[in-house]
C-alpha cells in the first residue's frame, strides 16, 4: 500500500451521533447451521461475510465457512448490547 491509498481526515465520513457505526459487525441472534440461539454474550463463529455458527457447527466445518469458504474465527463479545438507530 502507498500513502494513496489512504483517506486524509476531512474525506472520512462522520460517525452517527449515536456512536455506533451502522457498518459494523452485526451480532446475529441464531446459527447459520443448526438456529441455536445466540445472545451477544455467547461464545459463536463468523467469517469475513458475518455467517454465524455456534461452537459445534464451527467444528463440524472444520472452522471453514460452507456459504463462503472462509476462515471461521470467534466473534468479538461486547459488554452490552448496542441498540442501533
């Protein structure tokens, strides 16, 4: 990557007042393969699409993501829930 590649500080677009950018990470409520339920606070996998597997179907893919082929890593928990606007 070159400096380029890079936005300056006056082309970013601003944050929402809320704070919470509406492209982040999407928490997802249930398993793309076996719709187990899964609160924020649960221990789940996504890929680089935001597919979301609990630790069982994870395994059972082998940590490979059947929608996608990518690579399964565990979800990043918060300390609470986010409402968005």
């Amino acid at each position: 990557m070159d400096a380029e590649d890079f936005l300056e500080p006056d082309e970013l677009e601003p944050r929402p007042a809320s704070g919470i950018d509406p492209d982040s990470l999407q928490y997802k409520e249930a398993c793309d393969g076996c719709a187990t339920h899964l609160s924020w606070v649960d221990v789940c996998f996504v890929c680089s699409h935001e597919c979301t597997w609990c630790p069982d179907c994870a395994e059972g893919y082998g940590m490979v993501c059947p929608n996608c082929s990518g690579e399964l890593v565990r979800r990043p928990r918060r300390t609470q829930p986010v409402r968005r606007v």
